[in-house]
C-alpha cells in the first residue's frame, strides 16, 4: 500500500512540476487600450512595419531593446510569414506602420528573493505601445503593456527576465494581429 501511495505523491508532484513550470512567466502580458484604433481601421491593410523600443527613463539597455524587437519580429513571422511585408508596386508606394515601445519599468528582480518567497524580487516589464501610420505621421492606437512575474521556489529562482520578456512580446504580436 505504502508504494502504491509513494507512486501517487511522485506523480502528483511531477505534474505539479510541468504545470509550474508551463505556468506564469510565458503566458500573455496585459494590455489596457489607451486609444483605440478608428472605426474601419485595421492593420492587416498595412504592408510595412517598423519596430521601434525607446526607454523612458527605465534601466534597460540597448541589447535588451534589440532582444525585445528581434523576439517580436520572430513571432510576427511565425504567426504570419507573409505579414508586415513590404510590397512595392509600380504605381503604389507600401502602406506602412510605425510601432514604438516606449519602456516605463525594466526590472529585472531578484532570483534570490524569488527562490525564498513568492512576491519577492519581482520581475517588471512596463511599456506604452503606440502604432502609427507613417505616411501621415497619424497615431493609430496606444496601449499600455505590461508584464510581471512574482512566483517564488525553485520555479521563482530559476525564471530570467527573458522567459517574461516572451509573454510581453506576446501580448504586442496579439495587438499588431488585432486580437482578443
């Protein structure tokens, strides 16, 4: 009976393992809509993206800027290869967008904080989100994204901002595709 029961906790506590893990910090950022696009505007009739992240007054640096947008590029790609291209036509230039991440808060916690205790030594991605049209220099929409993490044990210790940064990128990838 005692290894029947000594299977069970082993099973449970590696399932609770892959669930932890497959938790919190690569799931989808937040988004709050600060403008919203028009009515009858939609971003699919773009042929052309530009990515842009700017920091504002936050602690992050350029390598990480280029990590976030490269990371961003990568999912628009795997969710869509022919998406955001630029088409050229003889008699009509592309219809482009600019994308600009303006970083509010980058932290990136503390691994020792988190491994003690939950809520400990967060992880804070912060940014606005603005999309505008290029040709007229017009703003589309805005938003502000956010992502953070705060789970703490051994999954807490181990998580890197990187793993959060994916879930910020894709709450972007969900905007630039006009989801829900």
């Amino acid at each position: 009976m005692d290894g029947k029961r000594s299977n069970h906790i082993r099973i449970f506590s590696a399932f609770f393992i892959v669930v932890s893990l497959s938790g919190c910090a690569g799931s989808k950022g937040g988004i709050d809509i600060l403008k919203p696009l028009d009515n009858g505007v939609h971003l699919n009739e773009y042929d052309g993206l530009e990515i842009r992240a700017i920091k504002n007054r936050t602690l992050i640096t350029s390598e990480e800027k280029y990590r976030i947008v490269n990371l961003i590029k990568q999912k628009i790609k795997e969710k869509d290869t022919n998406r955001f291209n630029l088409v050229y036509e003889s008699d009509a230039s592309p219809r482009r967008i600019r994308a600009t991440i303006k970083f509010k808060r980058y932290e990136k916690g503390s691994a020792a904080d988190r491994l003690m205790l939950a809520g400990l030594g967060q992880i804070h991605i912060e940014a606005d989100f603005l999309i505008e049209e290029m040709e007229s220099n017009s703003m589309l929409a805005k938003y502000y994204v956010t992502k953070t993490f705060a789970w703490g044990g051994l999954y807490g210790g181990l998580t890197r901002i990187e793993d959060v940064e994916d879930g910020f990128a894709d709450a972007i990838v969900s905007i630039l595709f006009e989801e829900e």
